[in-house]
C-alpha cells in the first residue's frame, strides 16, 4: 500500500498548501515603517514582507539620521535650559552645536573621520546582530538564508522604533533639569559659608582647636539646611534620578517588546514540500504502508505520520491541562529531558506559544535579576541603600534589571540561531522555528541561571578575604599584576560561562529532536 496525498496531510503541493495559507495582507509602502515601527510592528512586519532589502536599508539609514537630529535637539534644549517650545533658545543652541562640530572637523579632521566611521561600524553591527539575532522569531519552512533576510529586513524597517524610547528618555532628563534649575533659582535657602583658616595655622594650638570646632559646626548646619532644602523640594525633584532611571528601564522594555512583536510577525509563506521522514532515523516513508514500519530502524510508520505525533507543547494545551502544571511541565521535560520534548515541537506549523511562555518567564526574571543587584549592592557598601543615600536607588536597579532581561533575551536569540545553523539538514530544512521554541521554553533556566548570577555575585564580594588570601600565596602571574579582584571577576564569569555552554547544549539537544519532524 503507498501513502497517497489524501493518505498523509503532510504531502501537499504548493498549490494546496498556498490555499491553506493565511490570506494575503496589503502591502505597505516602506517609508511607513518610520511610523509604524512604534505604533503597529506586527502590522508593518507581516505588509513588508515584499520590500527588497536595499529599500529596507534605505529606511534604516533615514531613521538613523532622524534619530542624530533628534539627539543634536536633545542636546541643545539641554544647554538652553529652556522649555521646548522656546524655539528662538533651541535654535541657537543647535546652530552653537554645529559650529563647534565644524571646528572640530577643522582643527582634527583625521580624528573626526575616524569618530564618524566609528559611530557608523557601531551602529550598523548593532543592526546586523539585531538581524542574526530576529532571524528565528521570522523562521518559516524556507532555507536558511530566508530567515536571516526576513530578520535583515524587519530590523532595517524597525530601527525607527528607537526614536520615541530616545525622546521619552531625553525629555524626562531635561524637563527634570529645567525643573530644578528653575526651582532652586525661585528658593530662598541660604546655605552656610565654611570657616576661613587664620593665618599661619599650626597643629595642636589652640586656634587649631577652635578651627577644627568651626568645621564640625560647618558640617553639622550645611547637613541641617540640605535636610531642610531636600524637604521643601517637590517629590519629583527629590526622586529625580529614580524619575530618570525608570523612564529609561520603561523605555528600554518597550523597545524590546516592540521588536519581539515585529520581529514574531506571521510571514504568511505556505509551507514547502517535504518527502514524509521517518523521526527516529529520517528514512524516507514516501512509500511506507500506514501499518507498516520503516526499513531503516523498525519503528512503526504510526510513530511518524499518526495523527497524534507532534502534539505540541503542553503549554500549547493549558486550556485543557491548566496553566500552572502545563508551565510547569515545559520547564521541567525542556530541561530534563530535551530530546523528547523536541519530538513534540511543530517544524511546519505556525505556532505562537512559546512567545507567551516566554513572556510569562520575564517578570520572574526581572525580580531576580532586581534582587541580585540589590544584594551585590549590599555586599559592596555594607549599608541598606533605601535607609540613605537612596537618590536614584530604585530607578538605578530597575534599569538594571530591565538590561539583564533584554541581555538574556538577546543570549535566548542568539542560542536558537546557533542551533538552527548547526542542524542545518541536507535536505534544506530549516530548524529555525523549533530552535526558538526550545530556547523560550527553556525561559525557567534562564531564570534560575540569573538567580545563581546575583548570588554568586555576593558570594564573590563577601568571599574577597579568601582571593586575597589565594592570591598571596599564589604570587605569580596574572594574579600577581592584576590581584585578588582579577580573580573574583574571572570566577564569576567562568561559573557563568557554565551556564551558558549548558543553555546552549539544551536548545541544541531539543532542536535536534525536530531534525526528522513532519508538521
């Protein structure tokens, strides 16, 4: 008996599966995505599918552009300590601006080439790992190198994105500067002037003694009116770097989440042909009986083309599982068993799940991303920071905790194009798709990795007595030029390395179980 189309679902042709395909969304220009990259990204992701990459380019270098002006603006409303609509104050601050840029163009031309080019390699490296990076949320069943242009293309088209997260950060900063600058010109605080020394001082007599009385009474009033300046502040003056500090963690978590949506947008390709394999040895099972097995390994065609192969996730079912023992069943078989929970992961099938799961994954990762930072700082200072000194405190560790989300996120990425690079199969399959599944459902040990990160980050702090102490009785090498803090630094980041190289080798281990998958 052979398997016919009507047999096995999973061979189509072209034309059967392009019916099947979503339908075809209007096509946008590309100059939209100036606008549309922070207002609708999955919008624009899935009506840009058609622009070429030299008109996708085009846009990036405008917004990159935009994005130098609107710096250059930044900047000169800063130093005019002026509201932004004071048009005449900005105006000749940028036109002072760029006078000083064309001096610096004449007076060092070499160093000025050398800065631009700099800015440029930068900035388009960033991208162009941003693309790598994109490639597995845009993966479809198509080659390889059909992903990492679809990511090309959305990271060029959505580069604008960043002009907003720029202004929102920028005017926070300057509108908190011009407040205080304002504020503490309408306040009438007189502030104690310090002791002058009496002429020819000397140790230990008596005018040293009174010299010494009138810098401790300096002290104690200077102390007693910023006590009292602080409390007549207005609360957003006093929090201002807190104010600061949050805007930028706020925009810094916006961008990511916009890029993700863009990034994760449905391409609407249908899905290419691919002779039936077997999933345990990936023997072609074109001619196959339904109750037959394969000549290869014996296992039954069943395992390989039955109805119930490659269900899915269980988060796919929390509806029917429940969603706390379906994510708790993704964490646990995602790094227990990777193999067999690749084998239940969709190649062929759009899914959308595991950028939920993720999702779901993130706040965990902030907080403790938050209270690792929190701690390191404790063990530093020896001092609780929100009972003093607490300018700044809460914005400084959330924006932290918002760039070690966003690095991991990227380390996320990074590891699903790495498996699907290398499980590249010959018969140009792309594991793409199923590289990204795995590496979000393994959101939980990202989790745990960035728990053990804070810890381990106290530990080395409050462990500095033994480096010391290692280091002296070592006294040789790079030990001895660099010292006990050199090795502090290299322990850490060599248990975090560990944890990286196991991160890498779980997203590779599910990936490979999807090699031979058939949906």
């Amino acid at each position: 008996m052979i398997r016919t189309q009507e047999d096995n679902p999973t061979i189509q042709s072209t034309a059967e599966r392009m019916a099947a395909a979503c339908p075809a969304e209007p096509r946008w220009s590309p100059w939209a995505a100036l606008i549309m990259a922070w207002v609708r990204p999955a919008t624009l992701a899935r009506r840009t599918n058609h622009v070429p990459l030299w008109k996708a380019y085009l846009v990036h270098l405008t917004a990159v552009f935009l994005g130098t002006l609107l710096v250059w603006f930044l900047v000169a409303w800063s130093k005019s300590d002026k509201l932004p609509w004071d048009v005449t104050a900005i105006t000749l601050m940028l036109v002072d601006l760029a006078h000083h840029i064309v001096r610096e163009y004449r007076n060092w031309p070499q160093d000025f080439y050398l800065w631009v080019f700099g800015t440029f390699l930068v900035i388009e490296g960033s991208a162009l790992l941003t693309a790598f990076l994109a490639a597995g949320w845009a993966a479809t069943d198509e080659p390889f190198r059909g992903s990492l242009a679809a990511g090309v293309r959305r990271t060029w088209l959505g580069t604008s994105l960043l002009l907003p997260a720029i202004l929102f950060v920028g005017s926070t900063g300057n509108t908190l500067n011009y407040l205080s600058n304002d504020w503490q010109r309408s306040s009438r605080i007189q502030w104690p002037m310090p002791p002058q020394p009496p002429p020819d001082l000397q140790k230990g007599t008596p005018e040293w003694d009174a010299y010494q009385q009138q810098e401790v009474d300096y002290n104690r009033a200077w102390q007693a009116v910023l006590r009292e300046y602080e409390r007549a502040m207005p609360w957003y003056l006093r929090h201002a770097q807190t104010l600061i500090g949050m805007a930028s963690a706020l925009a810094l978590a916006w961008a990511i989440w916009t890029w993700l949506c863009g990034a994760s947008a449905e391409r609407g390709l249908p899905p290419r042909d691919h002779p039936p394999l077997c999933e345990w040895c990936g023997y072609n099972l074109s001619h196959a009986p339904a109750d037959g097995r394969c000549s290869e390994c014996g296992r039954p065609v069943e395992e390989s083309l039955g109805p119930d192969v490659r269900a899915g996730s269980p988060w796919e079912h929390r509806a029917v599982v429940g969603r706390w023992r379906a994510w708790r069943l993704c964490a646990w078989e995602a790094m227990i068993r990777p193999i067999s929970f690749g084998r239940r992961l969709r190649l062929r099938t759009r899914v959308t799940a595991h950028g939920w799961y993720l999702a779901s994954c993130i706040p965990l990762l902030m907080a403790c991303a938050w209270v690792g930072w929190f701690g390191f700082y404790v063990a530093i200072e020896k001092r609780n920071p929100f009972e003093a000194d607490n300018q700044g405190v809460l914005g400084v560790f959330s924006m932290a905790a918002v760039f070690t989300a966003g690095f991991l996120t990227a380390v996320l990425c990074l590891g699903a194009s790495f498996a699907g690079f290398l499980f590249a199969s010959p018969d140009r399959r792309n594991l793409l798709p199923v590289a990204i599944q795995a590496a979000a459902y393994l959101g939980p040990f990202l989790v745990l990795w960035t728990l053990f990160a804070g810890l381990a980050a106290v530990a080395v702090v409050l462990l500095e007595p033994v480096y010391r102490e290692i280091s002296q009785r070592v006294g040789v090498g790079l030990l001895q030029l660099f010292g006990p803090s050199a090795l502090q630094r290299l322990s850490w980041v060599l248990a975090n390395m560990g944890w990286l190289i196991v991160y890498l080798y779980l997203v590779a281990r599910i990936t490979s179980g999807a090699r031979c998958a058939n949906r």
